[in-house]
C-alpha cells in the first residue's frame, strides 16, 4: 500500500515551472530516494509535499487520503515529519527543547498549555529524549544549539523530525555539509531508521542513494525521467546522461 | 499632495533600508522649524524653502552615519528604535529651540490672499503648495525612473544582495537614500508651515499619516505610495467637508479596513 | 540571582523611600511592561501600540466607575477584558504581517483609537482627559488611603508576575520563544504562528488593560496620553532599558522610567531629551538592557575571582 503518493504535481512561479506533473508512489516501510542535478525542483517537491505552499496542480495522497493544499502546520500532526537541506533549529534552545517543542506539538493533548511546567508533560519530553538518543546526541541535551558543531546540527535537524513520531520521514540532504565520517555516520543513522519509518529522502551523494535505497526517482528540470530500483536507475542511459554524465556504473 | 510627499519619502527609506523611520514625522517638523528659522535669518521665503530643506537632509546624513548605519549588524529592530529615540529627541529639542508654544508663519507676500476658482475662493499659497509638491514628486519619480542612480536605488529595494554583488556600495545607498527621503519630508514640513502654523506636535500626527500612507501604498512600492498619498489627502479633505472631526480618524480606519482585506496593502506586492 | 525575595522584600520597602503613589505606580508601569515583553522579549514582536489596551481599558472602566459607581473587582475585570479585546482585534489584524508591516500597523492602530479618543470628547473628555475616576471602597477597606492602595496594587503586581511566570515556563511560552527563535521551522513542526502570536497579543493585552484601569484609579484621571503613542513608546523604552530577555526585566526598566520620569520632571520639563538620549545609548552600546550589563559584570568579577 503505498502510503505517500502524489498525481501529476504541478507547481508553477509565473513563467517558471519547478515542479511538472511529478507522480510519485512510495510504498509503507521502504526508503524511497530522489535524486536529481541541482535546480531540479527536488526541493520545491518536499516544500509542496510539507504543505509550505500549495501546488498549482494535482495531488498528495498520505494514505490514501487527499491532502493536497494542507497547510505546513496541519501537516506535522497527520504524520509527516520533514528536516531541512539548511540547518533550521531553535538556535538559543537546548538541544532538548529543541526536540521537545516538536516532540509536543504531536502529543495527544495540549491541555495546561498556559500553565504547566514543560518539564511535566511526560510523553512528549521522553520522546523528545528517545529522539535524542536516537541520533546519538543524548549527552548534549542541554547545551544551546547554536553552541554545537555543524555535523550535530545536522544530527539535531533528524532528531527534531524524529521526535515528531511521524510515519514518514523526509528528509532533504541530512549529509549535507558534512564531513566523509560524518556522512558515514549519518548513512549509518538513516540505516537504522529504516525498518521503523518510512522515509523519503533527497540527496547527492550518489554512493549514500545506491547504498540505502528501496527505490529511486530520479528528477530533472521538474519532471520526473526515471524511477524504479537502484539497480535499475544505474543501468538507465537517461539517467546516465541527465546525471551520472554517461560514466559507468 | 504633501502626504504622497511624505509617503514617497518614508517609503523609499523604508523600502530600500527596511526599516519604518519613526524619525519622519520629527524631520518633517524640524523642516518646518528650520524654514522659520532661515528666513528669520536672511529674511526671504524663497531661500528658506531652497535652504532647510537642505538642511533636514544634512540632518538625515548624520542620523544615517551616526546611528542606523552602526547598528546594521544588530538589525533591524534596532535600527527602528533608534529612530524612535531620535524622534523623541528631535522633538524635544524643538521644543528646547523653538519653544512649546505654536508658532504661526505667513506665507511670503507673493502668495497671499486667494485666487476665485469660479466655485470656491482657494487661498493661493495652498495652490502653490500643491503645484510644488507636485512638482516634487515629478521630479522625484523622474529621478528613480530615468536616471541610472535612481535605477539602482529602486534595484535596492528590490534585492539588496544582487545590488551589492554588482560592486555597489551599498551602504552609500543606504546612505543617499535616506538622505533623499529626509529631504523630502524636510521640504513638506518646510511647505506646510504657512499653512496651519508649526506646533512641537505636528511631527508625531504626520508620522502617523505617513505610515498609513506606506502601508497602503504597499512597503517598498514608490508609486502605491504616491497614489495612496494622494487618496488619503483628497478622502481627508471631502470627510472634512462633511464631518471635521472625524477626518483624522477616517484615515486610519480606511486604513485598517484596507488591510483587513488586502493585507499587502492596495497595490503591495510583498 | 533569587528574583522573588528581592521582589518582596521591594514591595515591602518601597514605600517608605519614595511616596506611596509613585511607588504604585512602578508596580502599575511594571505590569504594563510584563504585558508588552511577553510579545517583544518572548514572542519578538515589536509592538509600538500597546498604549491602545492600557488606554482602552483605562478609559472603558474609568468610566463606568465614574458614571456607574461599579466596584473595584468589577472595574478589573472590565480593564482585563477591554485589554483582552481590543487587542484581539488589532492583534488580528497585526498579526497576518510581519516584520516592518507588522510595527508599523501597530503603531497606526494606536493612531486610529488615539484619534478616536481625542475626537470622542462627550466621553473620553479629549484633551483634557477624563477627570474624576474613582476608587470605590471594597469590605470596608477604604483605597483613598494611599497606602491600602498601594498594597492592593502590589498584591496584583505579584499576582501578574506569577502568572507571567507560569506562562512562560509553560508550552506556550516555549512556543512562542520557537516562533521567535525560527518561524519557519515552528511552523513546520506543527504550530500555527499566527495564532499564537494572536494569543500573545491577547495576554499582553489583558495584562496591559489591567495596568491601565489601576492607573486610572491611582491618579483619579484618565489623560489623553494614556493611549497614545508616547506611553507606547515609554512601555518600550522601560522594558528595553530593563532588558527585555529576561522576565524581570520589564521590573527593572520600570524602576527606572519611573523614578527617572518622576525625580526628572521636576527639574527639567524637556527630560524626555535624556530618557531620548539614553534610550539611543541602550541601543547602541548595552541592547540587553540592565540585566545584560549586570550579568555581562557578574560574569566578568566571577572571572576575576
């Protein structure tokens, strides 16, 4: 079943027309990658899936119901948690607080919003932890984010999706920015996510996408050219030209 | 015409360094003050329109340097609170120069009395007034439109970077335009003084004029401006004719109204 | 630093260093300042109209104590939801822009009911305010004394203060320093911002329209300037000057306008140059106010030792 699916999305700025009648399906519990040169409307994909604007055309299934035009803020409760390409967190908070504040906007209830301490709701502050914990950044729960280096920024804009307990995860080059250990280790972090999450993810780093992908889309100049398995994608001559510049694979 | 004088002026320092100058009304007055001042000194109106205006800009190229260029790192918020607390100086300092009572200014002789309209007697000066604001604004639109500078200048609102990836100094931009639009309020204020006569207050109740002028216009939109200084001055006046006291308070609520439905303002793009 | 003790032990000193009145009137000025920090310092909403909710409130309940003899509890009440209100509507109205859009529609707002006020002279009295507000006796505790006045003003000082505090400790408060840290990204974790951000205007408001019905009766008159732009503006200044990313801070920066208000007009009628010229000075050299600089020299003599 697939649990995400678009139909023809479209989404035009006046002349330019990022994204062009994309259909994309991804099945519950797989890691479904985009790929695409730079400007190919991967990130105009996400903002539209996200909810940050509307697109011009066309429509966003999450299991199988339509949600095309929900606004960013109704979309993180239906279960989609996304991370950004550039690192978007609470700069003056705690590692902690960062999570958290994601973690409650998910929680079953806001009751006390005005007048309970933080502290005391629970729920969502162990799995703000969990989240923490999850990308390996438990120990600096209480240091500013501003005060951390960039690779656990990265790590932090995971952990603040995750604490969302979202069914699907998208995430818009987590390696970015980030050192060949540092990639390694956050390869190894989306691995382990994988079986838990369905995630859909963008990135360059061709070695990341054939190593942890179910299945590839591949964009370019806003349309969809290819999709299908790893395997699949190396062997196909557009892709090769489009992106790959004709190497072999 | 004296509002879309305003207005083109605020909302060229509000487009192209991003922040409300809460200082406009004060420069506006200062403008005023000054005109009094200079033809007190050297006796005729004609040079003291030429001369304090002149000297508002001079005023707005020390505020530009001494403060809100310093405090471009810190950002905008504060630049805009420092224009407030150089209003609130401003003002009082008026009012340590000036004094706090009114003071009333004729118009110079020329433009005394009235010109019979056919419908209504016009006093002359207020059509001189008009014509010169006019003329102003003409000229200042001119210069944004066709000349080069002025190109770059409206480029700034637009896209700052790209601006100053084009090797431009921006922040002589920053600079000149603020200049331009302290000249500007400083030759409203100095046009308005044989009009109603000048109080220490007249600052703040332009100011506030000023801005419904730039939030209808739209922030950054020279033109909105201008049409939306226009509207605003021709509305106050035909409430005026019907309900005086309400005038003022008409602006306002047409503005709020305006916004409640187009909240980019009537002609704003952002 | 413990913030309460000090605080208490304030209340309690306050009076016999300087007059009764004067020092309600900090307390007043400090509930206002709460009111407005809970948008700027929490929320980073600049806003330059909260003059518009003290005001409001100040003269909606002025008057009904006036015409209408209503109690002291009732006239509170009326304050706080008159604060509440307006500043729902021109929160509504404010909170769909952003950034300089947002300043100056608060700021025009206050214009408009400044206006209103001004025009409305068979009620509000113009320019001449609205003289004769009284402060009606509640179980037989008679609050002409100044001095059962201003315990009564500082019990509600207290109380404001604690429960800024529980709001800021609370989800919301955390939301709302999000929304300020990274709207974007408080968006996309499932917060609407406006609408939070209309909820701070209404606390802020109801907080604000409670300082101003206890300053109508404090001084037994509602003036104009009460909701017009030169007390929106002083609001900021004090919460600036005190050091708005703190709470107390808005305390600290009413002390300070206050006192310098008070002990300056006396001397000089022109003092609003100096609190002009150290407003500049704050913006320009000490942003975090007087609790930055007392923390920056905290830290610095904790270096030394």
């Amino acid at each position: 079943m697939a649990i995400l699916e678009t139909e023809s999305l479209t989404k035009s700025f006046g002349a330019l027309t990022a994204v062009s009648a994309v259909r994309l399906r991804v099945e519950a519990g797989t890691l479904h990658s985009i790929i695409g040169p730079n400007g190919a409307g991967k990130t105009t994909l996400f903002n539209l899936l996200t909810g940050t604007f509307p697109p011009t055309s066309g429509r966003i299934l999450f299991d199988g119901k339509d949600i095309t035009g929900t606004p960013a803020h109704r979309i993180a409760h239906l279960g989609l948690a996304r991370s950004f390409q550039r690192t978007n967190v609470f700069p003056a908070f705690s590692l902690l607080d960062n999570v958290w504040l994601a973690a409650f906007a998910c929680s079953k209830s806001w009751r006390g919003l005005l007048w309970r301490r933080a502290e005391r709701y629970l729920e969502p502050t162990e799995r703000a932890r969990a989240a923490l914990a999850d990308v390996g950044l438990a120990a600096k729960a209480d240091q500013p984010a501003r005060e951390i280096s960039h690779g656990e920024q990265r790590q932090l804009e995971l952990a603040i999706a995750l604490a969302a307990a979202p069914r699907v995860l998208l995430l818009d080059e987590p390696a970015a920015g980030l050192s060949p250990e540092e990639t390694r280790k956050m390869v190894a972090l989306v691995r382990a996510l994988k079986g838990r999450y369905t995630i859909v993810l963008i990135e360059h780093k061709m070695d990341i996408i054939m190593n942890v992908s179910d299945r590839i889309s591949v964009m370019h100049f806003g349309s969809l050219i290819a999709e299908g398995t790893p395997q699949e994608i190396q062997r196909n001559p557009e892709v090769r030209r489009a992106y790959l510049g004709g190497v072999a694979a | 015409m004296l509002y879309a004088l305003m207005g083109l002026g605020l909302s060229l320092i509000t487009g192209v360094l991003n922040i409300p100058n809460f200082a406009h009304g004060a420069l506006f007055a200062v403008g005023a003050y000054f005109l009094v001042s200079v033809v007190g000194l050297l006796g005729n109106f004609w040079l003291g329109l030429l001369v304090a205006p002149l000297g508002v800009a001079l005023l707005g190229l020390l505020i530009e340097w001494a403060g809100v260029r310093r405090l471009y790192a810190a950002g905008h918020d504060y630049q805009l609170l420092f224009t407030f607390g150089l209003a609130l100086i401003l003002n009082e300092l008026i009012i340590v120069i000036w004094g706090p009572v009114g003071l009333s200014h004729l118009p110079p002789a020329l433009l005394r009395g009235g010109v019979d309209l056919g419908f209504t007697f016009y006093p002359k000066y207020r059509l001189f007034v008009m014509v010169m604001a006019g003329l102003l604004v003409v000229a200042t639109w001119l210069f944004l439109e066709k000349t080069r500078y002025g190109a770059i200048m409206r480029a700034g609102i637009e896209n700052k970077e790209m601006v100053s990836l084009l090797g431009i100094d921006i922040h002589r931009l920053f600079t000149v335009a603020f200049a331009l639009g302290a000249y500007l309020a400083g030759i409203a204020g100095a046009l308005t003084a044989p009009i109603r006569g000048l109080s220490p207050g007249m600052g703040v109740d332009m100011l506030g004029i000023a801005f419904v002028v730039v939030a209808l216009g739209g922030l950054g939109n020279l033109l909105g401006a201008i049409a939306a200084g226009l509207l605003i001055g021709i509305a106050q006046a035909v409430v005026a004719a019907y309900w005086t006291e309400a005038s003022t308070v008409v602006i306002f609520a047409v503005m709020a109204l305006v916004l409640l439905v187009r909240p980019q303002g009537m002609f704003g793009i952002r | 630093m413990r913030a309460w003790p000090l605080i208490l032990v304030s209340i309690c000193v306050l009076p016999f260093i300087v007059r009764p009145a004067i020092a309600a009137e900090i307390w007043i000025f400090a509930i206002f300042g709460l009111g407005l920090n809970l948008l700027l310092g929490y929320t980073g909403l600049l806003s330059f109209g909260q003059s518009t909710f003290f005001g409001s409130a100040a003269y909606v309940a002025g008057y009904l104590l006036k015409h209408y003899a209503i109690g002291v509890f009732p006239a509170l009440g009326i304050g706080i939801a008159v604060g509440g209100l307006s500043a729902l509507l021109v929160g509504y109205l404010c909170v769909q822009r952003s950034g300089l859009y947002f300043i100056m529609l608060t700021f025009a707002l206050n214009q408009l009911f400044y206006f209103i006020a001004y025009q409305w002279t068979s009620v509000t009295g113009g320019e001449d305010g609205m003289p004769g507000v009284p402060r009606p006796a509640f179980l037989g505790v008679d609050f002409r004394d100044p001095m059962a006045y201003y315990l009564f003003v500082s019990a509600l000082f207290a109380l404001s203060l604690w429960l800024m505090q529980r709001i800021v400790q609370s989800p919301l408060g955390k939301i709302l320093q999000g929304i300020r840290e990274n709207e974007v990204r408080a968006e996309a974790v499932g917060y609407h911002a406006p609408r939070f951000k209309l909820l701070a205007f209404v606390i802020g408001g109801a907080f604000s329209g409670l300082a101003g019905v206890l300053y109508a009766m404090l001084f037994g008159i509602v003036p104009l300037e009460a909701i017009s732009f030169v007390t929106s503006g002083n609001v900021v200044f004090a919460t600036l000057i005190g050091g708005s990313g703190s709470l107390y801070g808005p305390i600290i920066g009413s002390f300070v306008f206050i006192w310098l208000s008070e002990s300056m007009s006396v001397v000089w009628a022109r003092w609003p140059l100096l609190l002009g010229v150290a407003f500049i000075i704050v913006v320009l050299f000490f942003r975090g106010g007087v609790v930055e600089a007392w923390n920056r020299i905290w830290r610095f003599s904790r270096q030394r030792a």
